[in-house]
C-alpha cells in the first residue's frame, strides 16, 4: 500500500516542532533576563508568607504621625544566575518582549559566585541602605545622629600598609574630625597621592596617631581601606521589606520615614514611585533595572517617579505614557519635587 507523502511529511514537521520545543526547554543558557517586579508602599504594610501583615516603616520611641498617598519602592525580577538557570525560550520570549531586557549573565553577577553569596549580598546592602536612609531622614526631620566611622578591611596591598587594623575607629585625618563617611573620604582627597597623613585611630579604647602612605586608584587618593559606619540612632526605626534585597530603595526608604515622622502627608494623597541608593550624605545614586522599574511603577498605579540623575541617559525614550519621571540628585531635590507634586505645582520639575 502507497503512503501519502503528504501526511508524513507533516508528522516528521510535528515531530521536528516537539523535539526542538523539548530541546529548547532543557538547553541552559548563560544569560539572565530582567523584567518588572511588583512595587511596595514604603508607606503601607508588607505581607508576610503566612499571610500575616505588618507597617513596612515602624517607629519605637518617638512620635509619629498618619499618612496618606503612596511612596513606592520599584524591584525587577532576575531569572539567571546563580542557581536560577534560564533556557532557550525564556531568553527568546526576553528579546521580543519590551518590557524585558536580556544580559549575559557575567554583566550582572561576578563570575563564580554562588547563589549563596548573592542572597548574602543582596541581604547585606539592604541593611546598609535601611541605615543610610534612616540617618537621612532623621537628620531632615532635625533629629541628630552620630556616625562611628571604622575600618572594615585593610587591602592586602593598601598603600598605608600595616598602620591600619580591622576595628580601628576613625577619630581624625588630617586633622579633621571624622563624624561621617563623607567626612573621611573628604579628608583623605586634601592629602597627595603618595604622600603620608596624620590619622588619629581608637584602637581598643586606646587613641593612636598613625602616619599612613596614600596611593592613587581611579584619580582618586587612597589609603586601601574599607569604611564601615555604624548608627547611633536616638530611637528605633525598623524596616520590613520581606525578601527584597539590595541597596536601590534607599531613596524611597528615606522619603518614607521622614513623611512619618513629621506632620501632615508628604504626598499630598498622590501616587508616586521611585528608585536610587542613598548614602547618609543625602546623595542619590544609580540603579539597575530602571527601564523595567518604571513598567512596574505605571502597573502599579503610580503616576509619578522619582529617577536618579546618574540614571537619565536610560530612562530617556523608556517613560510608559502616564508617568512622569522626575531627576533627583539628592534627598533635598526628592522632598523638594514630592512637595510640589503634593501641591500640584509640577510644571518645571526636573526631568531625565
């Protein structure tokens, strides 16, 4: 009996289709793909995995004070990477999708580095971020804080050499007392690469003058050291983010808990979003994600983002039709562009 051709021509086609779908769908690539993820109200609660809920910002010892509006913090969502391969499909499904973007996997996690480490990572910077946010806003809301500044690590091939310690506290250099990060890094720009400086340290309880060597790195003068800061805050404010990690809410973090702890809504009742580090100078810094952050801010209900300057090259071209994305470069500039959204005087805001 003759076979159609026909008909087996088309189950080999079939076949051919299944085979390379399975193929496609076991096939790891080492490429990460970003896309929105959800936003959360710095200003509302966050939900637990039991279903429980709780203030995302809460103050202890202090006064606080009702607010209303939302100031969300923006996330995306990365699958690649350490322990969360991604296969063919997913890759080709990001590249014909706008609101995902596809990075070879190395641009975004160090090579070798374990999803331990990353999570550890993530976990690390978003402590870091809730300190700074928090030294931001009290200090706006007049509330004084004091910075311990230390020595983390010492490089093995610091440029000071030995003179430094782990645990050493930064008391003064060059004379200059350190009562902040920002204060240090100052101090040690008036030396001269390859000069010495006078550095007073409280090692143990125990003050020691030590006359370290500075080095250049990137134009820069250096010791070789990692700082550490550490907070002396007059009362407990407390952050509860669930399981998002980094340092990128920062920004809005600090925004939050200053509208707590004065009077009346910093929002005005609006709907504004956000991203950006923040250190404990005010300064705003850039982010990754930011063209899927502002997907998830407009998903999210916001008609308002608040951009960091360093990020306007990419947000540019990238803004969903309804939101407006406003420049900050500092805190001040974010209360300052907040407020006057708040008033509905937006003309001649700051934009990317």
């Amino acid at each position: 009996m003759k076979v159609s051709r026909g008909p087996a021509a088309a189950i080999v086609v079939v076949f051919l289709g299944i085979l390379i779908g399975v193929l496609g769908s076991l096939i790891q690539v080492p490429y990460a793909v970003m896309r929105p993820g959800p936003i959360s109200n710095v200003l509302g609660t966050t939900t637990h995995s039991d279903g429980s809920s709780a203030d995302l910002i809460v103050i202890n010892g202090h006064e606080s004070f009702p607010t209303t509006g939302s100031l969300d913090f923006t996330t995306v969502r990365i699958n690649g990477g350490p322990g969360y391969p991604v296969n063919v499909w997913s890759v080709v499904g990001a590249w014909v999708d706008p609101r995902q973007d596809v990075y070879p996997v190395d641009a975004i996690y160090p090579p070798q580095q374990t999803q331990e480490q990353v999570q550890q990572e993530n976990q690390a910077e978003m402590v870091d971020s809730q300190q700074e946010a928090t030294a931001v806003a009290l200090r706006a809301a007049g509330v004084p804080v004091t910075e311990k500044v230390s020595i983390a690590s010492v490089s093995v091939d610091a440029p000071s050499g030995t003179a430094f310690q782990a645990g050493d506290v930064l008391v003064s250099i060059g004379g200059t007392e350190i009562t902040s990060a920002d204060a240090a890094r100052k101090a040690i720009q008036q030396a001269t690469p390859g000069s010495t400086l006078d550095v007073v340290v409280d090692r143990g309880g125990s003050k020691i003058a030590l006359k370290p060597k500075t080095g250049a790195s990137g134009g820069r003068t250096v010791l070789g050291v990692v700082l550490k800061i550490d907070f002396q805050f007059p009362f407990s404010v407390s952050i509860d983010a669930g399981n998002v990690g980094g340092p990128s809410a920062g920004l809005m973090f600090s925004l939050g808990i200053y509208d707590k702890l004065t009077n009346g809504s910093l929002t005005g009742g609006r709907n504004i979003a956000g991203t950006g580090t923040i250190n404990s100078a005010g300064a705003v810094g850039p982010i990754g994600g930011i063209r899927q952050k502002l997907v998830g801010a407009k998903e999210g209900g916001a008609t308002y983002f608040l951009a960091p300057a360093d990020n306007c090259e990419e947000v540019r071209g990238a803004v969903p039709d309804g939101l407006q994305a406003v420049k900050v470069a500092t805190f001040d500039e974010a209360k300052t562009a907040v407020d006057k959204i708040a008033a509905g005087d937006t003309n001649g805001l700051p934009a990317c």
